[in-house]
C-alpha cells in the first residue's frame, strides 16, 4: 500500500468505516426510541399483536 493510491485507499476505508459506525449508532439509538415508545404505549394498556396469540 506504499504506491500512489495509498492516501486514496486509506481515505476510502476511514470514510467507510465511518458510515457503518454511524449506521450502527443510528440503529442502535432508533431502537432504544422504539422499545421507549412500545414501553409507553405497553404502560398505556395497549398490548401487542404477537401477544394474543396466532389467529388461524
């Protein structure tokens, strides 16, 4: 990786590493906003469909 790439492909590989861990971060936020919200509405009263059981 000494040749006249290596500043490119390095830059290339910082930049997607940064943009899977900003996926990461934003799904993991996201999904700790959701199970706040289901939490709330479970506090509510208000049950889930998976939780009465398979309609057949």
């Amino acid at each position: 990786m000494q040749g006249d790439y290596a500043a490119f492909i390095l830059a290339a590989y910082g930049l997607s590493a940064l943009a899977l861990g900003g996926l990461g971060l934003w799904i993991f936020l996201d999904g700790r906003e959701v199970r706040g919200e289901l939490k709330g509405l479970e506090d509510r009263g208000l049950k889930r469909r998976s939780d009465r059981g398979a309609h057949r």
